[in-house]
C-alpha cells in the first residue's frame, strides 16, 4: 500500500439509487472534506440478493478517493443521506498512484 506521509489512501464505492442521489451524497462529502474526488459512473446494470430473492437493476456507483482516517465519516454520512436501507460503502486500498496526485488528494482532505 502506497503512503504518504504514513496516510493511507482508500476508494471507496458507493452505490445509489441514480445519478441525482450520487451528485448530492458527492457534493456533501465534497464539501466536508471527506472526499477529494467523486467519480459517478450512471446506468450501472446491478444484480443483487435481497431478502431471499435475486434482484435486479440500474444504479449510479460513486468511486470516493479519501484516506482511511475518514472511512468512518463517510459511512455515518451515507447512511444518515441514502435512500436504500442497506447502502453499499466498501473501501479497497489505494496500492499505488502518482506521487503528486497523492500529495493533492491529501492536500483536499479534512486535516490536509
């Protein structure tokens, strides 16, 4: 895992219910410096079990660059702002990337 200055950085995906739902989850993690960078990706074709049946549909995934530090901010945001009972917010740990834009990333966040 890449670290700068002993900061691990994460991706996070978020998966909404459409692209509307992705822009205001986004600007507000934006706007508190929990995330330097929303990716949406609309239109993703989505199959998923759900109370015991194979469900289907399309959703917006948001790809969240931030640290680890503020997994957890994230979370409690999302879940107190997503319309789905159960929102789906993993992170996968950033391995690589350019020092430079690391050095941004951190430079956007809450304590950077």
């Amino acid at each position: 895992m890449i670290c700068l200055n002993k900061i691990t950085f994460i991706a996070v995906h978020i998966t909404t219910r459409d692209e509307a739902e992705a822009r205001k989850l986004a600007v507000m993690l934006l706007e508190q410096r929990k995330a330097a960078c929303v990716n949406i990706v609309p239109g993703v074709s989505t199959l998923y079990r759900w109370q015991g049946k194979i469900e289907s549909g399309t959703e917006s995934l948001m790809i969240v660059k931030t640290k680890s530090s503020l997994l957890g901010d994230i979370i409690a945001l999302v879940k107190a702002h997503h319309s789905y009972q159960v929102p789906e917010v993993i992170a996968l740990p950033i391995e690589g990337g350019s020092p430079e834009y690391l050095a941004w990333l951190e430079g956007e966040l809450e304590g950077g």
